[in-house]
C-alpha cells in the first residue's frame, strides 16, 4: 500500500530547492567570473517563485553568458547570437503559460541583437530579460562592446574607443518597457529581490546586471560593488523613498532645476524632505529616464534598483483576444468551410 | 445589326494600365468569369515595382495576362490575342506580346499629346500608320463612361475610375461571358459605398451595351468549357494555396500554426491571407527582420507548434543562420521562399527560379535541408501540405519554394475533400524513462519532439555540436562526425517516403526533358505539342529537390540526351551532372519572364534535330 508522506498537502507540488534547479553540466565559466553569482541566486530565488520546473524556459544568445541555460536543470536553448529575443517570442506565443527567461549580455543583445532587443521591449510579450553587462566581449576574448566607455583600450580599439556607449536604461525606457531595473553581480540580496520582481511582473521584464569580467575587464564596476566605494557612487532606488546615499547615508539627490544636484545632509542646507522621492509606478517615463541618465553624469551616484514597472497589456493576450474575437464573428476554424468558400462550380 | 458568334478554343487577353487603372482587378474578374463558364484558366500578373508612378509613365504600367481555354492549359500563354491598353505607355509597353492581327482595344481618349509624349511616342499610333498589322479598336472609354455615369453624383475623378469596369464589360461581351458573379464581386467590394456598387454596375453594363450596339465589334467569341476531373473547383493563386495547405496541416496535425514574417514581395499575401485567419488559432507575427521572423518559427516549434515562416531570397539569406540553428536543433519548422528575380534586391517584381543552390548550400557547415517546390498555382497547397507533414514526421527543417509567377498566377483547383489529406500524425514524447534530447526513431531516425511544460523531460538544446542521445555539448571530434552522418544520412532517408517520378510521354529514347518549380507549365505544354508533332521527347517534374527522388538516375539513363530548362543559369543541371555524372543540358533564361511555350520548343527542336 502506498503511504501518504505526511509532511506533504495532497496535491501541491513538492518543495523545490536550488539544487534542483542545476543540471549535470559542469559549469565552465572563469573562475572568478560575476556570471557564477547570477547563476547561484537565480537558482536559490527560483525555489521561492514557486513555479514547476518544468514551465521554465532558459534562452540564451551566443556570448559567455549564453552558456547558462545548460547549467539550469529546466527546458533551454542556446540559440543565436542576438536572436534568443525572438525564439523566446515564438516559445511564448505557442505556450502563454510557460515561464520564459532570457539570458544575453551587452555585446549578444545590444550589438548584434539590438533590433530584436527594442522591439521585443515594445511589444510587451511576458518574458522576463537578465542582460549580463561586463562592457566587453568576454568570449571572443576582450574586444570593446557597445557599453564600453569611450577611450577604452583593448585587443580591437588599441588607441582607445572612439565609440560612445549605450545607456542601456535610457535605451530600454526608450522602447517601452513596462519593467526595467539594475543590480549588481556581487550583491546577491538585491539580484535575488530584483529577479523576484522581475518574475512577479506581467509583461517583459528587463534587468541590467552589472557583472564584473575578471580576465578582460576586471574592476569595471568595482566603484559600484566593492565595499570601499558602494556606497558613495550608488544609490538604490526604492519605492516612496527619498534618494538617500553615502557610507553614513549623510547624502542625498536634490532635484536642481533639471538636473540631479548632490547635496549633504549634515551641513544643515537640505534635509530629507528636499530630495526627490522615487515613484516606481508613475505615470509617465519621466522620473525613469531622468534616473536612467544619473548613470551617465559625471560626480552623481549610479542608480540601482527598479527604475520603472507599470502594467500594460501583454501581446499574447491581445493575440488570444483577437482569435477569440475572430472566433466569436467566424464561429471555430471549418477547414471544409475555408477550402469551400467564394466562388465554386462543380463539374459532373 | 447581324453579330456573328464564332467558337474558338483559346484566347490569350492582357488588361494594361497605369497601376491606378484596375487592371488587376478587372483581369481577376475575368478570370473568374471564365473558371465558372468551365474553361480552364492561367494567369500572370505582371506589377510595376512602383506603387503609383506617374500616370501615364512607361514604369508604372501595371499588366494583368490571362489565358483562357477549352482544353487543359498549363501556362498564361506566349503571346496575346487581346490587348486592352488603357494609355499610350501601357501601349508601348505590351505591344510586343500582341499577336499580328491581335485584336488591341485602346482608351483612345488617352491618346493626347501629353501621354504621347510621357510614353516617349513621336506621333500617334493611332494616326500614324504603325498599327497596321493589328485589328485597332480605338474606344473612348473615358467620354463614354462619363456618358454612362451622367447621372450619379460621383465627381469626375470617381467616375473616371470606374472605367476598368466599361472596359472589362466589352471584353465580357466579346467572349460572351456571364456578369453575375462580377456584378456580385462589386457589391461585396463596394458594400460600403453604395454609389460605387452603383457606378461600376453602370460602367460594366454600359460597356457590354456598347459592344453589342456598336458597329465597331462585329463578331464575339465563344470558348467551350474544358474537360476536367469530375469534383468542386474555385480558382487559386499561389499565395492563396500556400495559406491554405497551411492551415490545413495546423488543423489536420493538430498543430497550432505560428507563422512568423517580414513584409516583402512576392511572399506578403501568404502573411495577410494568414492573418484572416485567426479563427483558426493561427498566430501571425509581423516581425522587426527577416531574422526576426524565423526566430519565432523557432520558438514555436520548440514549444510544440509548426513554426512556418515566409520570405523570398534576401530574406532567406538573412535567416540563413537561424535556419542553420533549426537544423542541427532538429525542430520542425517549414520555410517558404517565394522567388523573385535576384540577386541583391534585383527585380522585386518579377520571376525567377535562382534560389535553389542557395537553398541547398547557404549554410555554415555541412547543413542537409529537405527542399521541395511547388509546379503550379494550385500546387501550392499539396507541395506546402507536404513541407509541413515531413518537417514534423523527421523533425526538420523544410524549405518549401516557390516563385513569383507561380505566387501570383492563379488557375482553377479541384478542392481536396478534407478527409483525403494525408495523415500528419505527431506524438510529443511524454514518457519519462529512458528519455534522452537525442534518441532516434530506427526508421526516420527523427528525434524525439518535447513540449516544454513535460514534468521530468527537462532537457537543453542549441546550436553548439550535440553529443549523440544525450543531447549535451561535445567537442569530440568522432561524434561530431557521426553526428553530422546521421544528420545527413535523416534527409536522405526521405526519399524512401516520396512517390515515384511520373514520366510524360515515352519512357526511354532520344530526350528527357527534366523541370522543377514554377516552369512546369511551359515545359509540359511544349513537351506536349512536340509529342503531338510525333517527337520522341520525355518529360519529368521534380517536386523534392532535397533529397532527390530515389528513380531519378535509373531514369536518366535511358535516355541519349537531357535537357534541363530553368529561369537560372543552370543550377538544377549542375546538381543532376554532378549527383548522376551526366552531360545535363540546360536552356537557361534570367529575364524577370517566364519561358515562352515557344522557347521550349524551339530548344527541343535543336536536341532532337538529326536523332531518328
């Protein structure tokens, strides 16, 4: 006779942990490189989002990042460079209920898959993007990417970049994105909470992590990540909270006509109350674009966090509404009917 | 006045104008007209690449050629008997394909100095003499439709506009043809504007009168219906065909379609004909690229629906890679290329067949793609049917072509009964144990096909080389070749499951003449007129193209000569000399045009010419 586990509710699915979600592979990334952290706090939040291992989809791009679908232990494609948007469009479209996740990084989605980076933004499809930006081509070993910063040096601009960079936020705001947010590689709480958010999103969530490539890139986001300098060149964005910063919080972001002034609270000029106030869920792209471009100003903090999220309708549930629709005025699809229709003639 | 009415077996009539003029229009009611009296019909259109050029301009002359007949046809016919042309420049431009003696109807009241000149004419060709081998029909269509119309309260623009129909209402009387169905199509096209439905039924009747009271046309025409198959026929074109033999592999699989795809000619109308359709469940995206497209097609196989994607050479050159991606991921999708003339952007309007080399060979690496081709309009719907049922049943990509004269042109099909499509059975694998990505089918040696959302069969795939059964990603250099064998060797296993080639005509001797894609009809038609003359010519049509049809060399061999027609360079010949070490010959054109009947002819004349 089959016994009931007793700790279980008949029915619901089993508690899943982090190791469930990792797939036999050995995972083959530097030792060293930010992209393992993503991996581990995607696999430990996963758990907590309470969705079957099997509804999951991982598609990846070509690029270092890319290589993390095989290291998930749900359904992934590693498909092409830039194109994961567009396969993943075409999975979501064909199974609106599966959970579907794209994995790219600067140079897979902003050089080679740009086009298809914008306009899955734009349509509002239900996937959730994590953009690994290391501002290099890691895996064809150390050329500039389109977030490099200009003037910098490497195996492909030996007299530096003369190339500007993106601004990735402004650029996904700048498509309509309906969710967009920044975390960091090596903060592990805030890119659990981050893809949390991300998940619990309706529509297409795009989050830029900033993830440090320790052989060709090494330290580029350290004034955001290491300890020493954190806190004085970032500020993360919270909901209703006013844009409070520095090792000992003693800073803030004053709004100075249109642009974002630095100001110390200790030296009894501003308090608190004069500071702007993050509205995650305004209206407009205003406030978001606003922050978005703090990244690029030189002596202002980089905004982490949720720039922008608001719901809008998803396009697979427009398409699912326009089949009903059709249904509702044609009746359901008649092959015969369709074949048959217009004008016929018979011959004996 | 005494009319006469004279039987005839065939008549070839193009309808020329300005773009704006309706000519396509008025040539597709014709061509309607005739199907439903029982003649049998092929078409060709013929579109300017400019939406609206300059009225009256050489390049925005629009054509519509139909070809019409009391036997069984296979193309739009050589040269016409009829020319309608609406302006000097539709003149200029088509009087070559007019027969001598043709009879050529002209808007006379267009034949001012002003579209003289934009049609580069010196003088009038109406005045001056250079008509004279043509019975010249000069018609007032602009003052007499005006005429017909006095009495509705459309400006003169709008008036002016409906003379296509005063036009198409002669032809309709000099081939004594029914106008109910077109008087039908008026009301339907112009239910929303009631003075239109009233102002075309004007003009169309107005012009059938006119015929018949004027001394001008003594004689009408009368074109016996054409022995066919007994069943239910409509008329098709291509696209149309493509559409349906599409949902009907969604709805007989029970696939959900998603077809992915880019706007371009002569592909687009599959799109819009698909997007009304959504009453089936079809799925249309309207992608940002070619890539784009391709991409969902993907997708959507990898979640377990026939993934279809549409486009015509550059755009297949664009989603080469992703193609490639399909192939070694081993998913069902269907690629359509509807071929225009290339290369480059080349001539987006018209016909060629100078893909196919592409398609065999335009990946990276060693890429086995099945290809098949549709031969005629109504070929579209089994020849897509068909992609479809493969790509599933050996989980692979298949490359479905077809070209811009078969996409446009439009013939009378007999309607399949649903009940006799072939079967597309799918089975989604399920069961746990033992579930390997990469386990093969002994026979098809397809891979096993997994929904995502299948508890247990989580697995990964991609487009780095796989490592056989498992599925993972292996550098080892034995598997990668026996992988690529296997691949291979998948594709080549589909000639066991194609049926044999049909060979028209006398099974070994002298001549063969061997044809793929949209060329079948010349081919077949000067095949059969040199047979009549009692030549020992042969003729096959290929519809796969990868793999080649398992009987195709045995054939070859018996006859002392072949001949390879193509609206290429000679890209079927290099593959048959090449696979079957034959001296293939070829008859090779790249004019935009297809082949003449005539042009067929005259080549088989030179093969067989001192043979016995």
């Amino acid at each position: 006779m089959r016994q009931e586990t007793p700790s279980q509710v008949p029915g619901a699915a089993p508690t899943l942990t982090k190791r469930d979600f990792e797939s036999d592979q050995d995972v083959r990334w530097c030792p060293g490189c930010g992209d393992y952290s993503i991996l581990a706090q995607t696999q430990r939040i996963l758990p907590e989002l309470g969705i079957p291992k099997e509804d999951l989809v991982f598609i990846s791009g070509i690029g270092c990042s890319s290589r993390f679908p095989y290291y998930m232990d749900t359904y992934g494609f590693h498909t092409i460079h830039g194109r994961a948007p567009t396969i993943a469009a075409g999975v979501k479209i064909a199974n609106p209920e599966l959970s579907v996740w794209v994995i790219t990084g600067d140079g897979d989605a902003l050089s080679i898959g740009g086009n298809h980076f914008i306009h899955l933004m734009r349509r509002n499809l239900d996937i959730n993007v994590l953009l690994f930006n290391n501002r290099i081509y890691g895996l064809t070993k150390g050329q500039y990417s389109p977030t490099s910063e200009q003037g910098k040096v490497t195996y492909s601009t030996p007299m530096g970049s003369i190339e500007n960079p993106f601004n990735t936020i402004s650029l996904a705001l700048a498509s309509r994105v309906s969710f967009v947010a920044r975390s960091l590689d090596r903060d592990s709480d805030h890119l659990r909470r981050i893809i949390k958010a991300a998940f619990e999103h309706k529509g297409t969530s795009f989050v830029e992590i900033y993830q440090n490539c320790n052989v060709f890139n090494d330290g580029a986001f350290f004034q955001y990540t290491e300890k020493e300098t954190k806190a004085d060149n970032t500020v993360f964005l919270e909901h209703g909270e006013p844009l409070v910063f520095g090792k000992d919080r003693d800073k803030g972001i004053r709004l100075n006509e249109l642009r974002p002034e630095v100001v110390s609270l200790t030296d009894g000029k501003y308090t608190v109350e004069d500071l702007m106030v993050h509205d995650q869920f305004a209206d407009g792209p205003t406030l978001a674009h606003f922050f978005a471009r703090m990244t690029d100003l030189p002596n202002v903090p980089t905004p982490v966090g949720i720039f922008r999220s608001f719901n809008r309708p998803c396009y697979e549930d427009f398409m699912t509404q326009q089949i009903d629709a059709a249904r509702g005025t044609k009746g359901q699809g008649d092959l015969e009917g369709l074949l048959n229709a217009g004008d016929t003639w018979e011959i004996e | 006045m005494n009319k006469k009415m004279q039987t005839i077996e065939e008549a070839t009539i193009l309808f020329a104008g300005d773009s704006g003029d309706g000519s396509q229009i008025i040539g597709t009611q014709m061509t309607e007209a005739s199907a439903i009296v029982g003649n049998d019909v092929a078409t060709l259109p013929d579109y300017p690449a400019e939406i609206r050029a300059p009225a009256g301009s050489l390049a925005g002359i629009s054509g519509f050629q139909l070809h019409f007949s009391s036997e069984n046809i296979h193309t739009p016919g050589d040269a016409c008997d009829v020319l309608v042309a609406m302006n000097p420049a539709a003149l200029k431009v088509n009087l070559d394909n007019l027969k001598p003696n043709g009879l050529l109807i002209v808007n006379s009241n267009n034949f001012a100095s002003r579209n003289l000149k934009l049609a580069g004419y010196e003088s009038n060709p109406l005045e001056d003499g250079s008509l004279e081998k043509f019975q010249v029909y000069p018609v007032e269509l602009t003052r007499l439709t005006r005429e017909a119309l006095k009495d509705t309260d459309l400006s003169q623009r709008e008036v002016d506009r409906c003379k296509n129909f005063f036009a198409v209402g002669m032809v309709f009387w000099l081939y004594n043809r029914p106008m109910e169905n077109t008087l039908h199509f008026i009301k339907e096209r112009y239910a929303k504007k009631p003075e239109y439905v009233e102002a075309n039924t004007l003009a169309l009747k107005a012009g059938n009168v006119y015929c018949e009271a004027t001394e001008q046309f003594a004689t009408s025409y009368v074109v016996e219906p054409a022995e066919f198959p007994p069943g239910k026929y409509r008329n098709v074109e291509g696209n149309m065909a493509t559409a349906f033999g599409l949902v009907a592999a969604s709805q007989v699989s029970g696939l959900q379609l998603v077809y992915g795809s880019y706007p371009i000619t002569p592909a687009s109308s599959i799109l819009h004909a698909l997007a009304n359709h959504k009453e089936f469940g079809v799925v249309t995206m309207q992608m940002e690229d070619e890539i784009a497209a391709i991409g969902v097609a993907i997708g959507a196989a990898f979640s377990g629906a026939l993934g279809v994607t549409g486009s015509s050479g550059p755009g297949l050159a664009l989603k080469s890679e992703a193609l490639n991606l399909a192939m070694i991921a081993e998913l069902p999708i269907v690629v359509c290329n509807i071929q225009r003339a290339g290369p480059s952007t080349g001539m987006p309007t018209k016909t060629e067949q100078a893909d196919l080399l592409q398609m065999y060979y335009g990946r990276n690496g060693e890429s086995p793609v099945p290809i098949i081709a549709a031969s005629r309009p109504s070929d579209c719907f089994d020849a897509i049917y068909e992609a479809c049922r493969i790509a599933v049943k050996y989980m692979t990509p298949v490359i479905f072509m077809s070209d811009l004269y078969v996409a446009f042109g439009a013939e009378p099909w007999r309607i399949p009964e649903v009940s006799d499509l072939a079967e597309i059975n799918v089975d989604f694998r399920t069961e746990e144990e033992g579930f390997n990505p990469y386990l093969r089918d002994a026979t098809t040696l397809a891979r096993p096909w997994v929904k995502p959302g299948t508890p247990g069969l989580e697995h990964r795939i991609g487009g780095l080389e796989k490592a056989d059964i498992t599925g993972n990603v292996s550098y080892d250099p034995e598997n990668h070749e026996q992988m690529t064998h296997i691949r291979s060797e998948k594709v080549a296993r589909i000639a066991d499951d194609i049926p044999p080639l049909e060979v028209f005509g006398p099974q070994k001797g002298n001549l063969l003449v061997v044809s793929w894609g949209g060329t079948f009809g010349a081919v077949r038609t000067a095949v059969e007129r040199k047979q009549g003359n009692g030549a020992s010519v042969a003729h096959t049509h290929l519809r796969y193209l990868n793999p080649l049809p398992k009987d195709l060399g045995g054939i070859l061999e018996r006859f002392n000569r072949v001949l390879v027609p193509e609206l290429n360079l000679g890209q079927l010949k290099q593959l048959i000399r090449a696979e079957y070490l034959i001296p293939a010959e070829g008859l090779n054109k790249v004019q935009g045009q297809p082949f003449h009947v005539f042009e067929v002819e005259s080549k088989i004349d030179e093969l067989l010419e001192g043979e016995v």
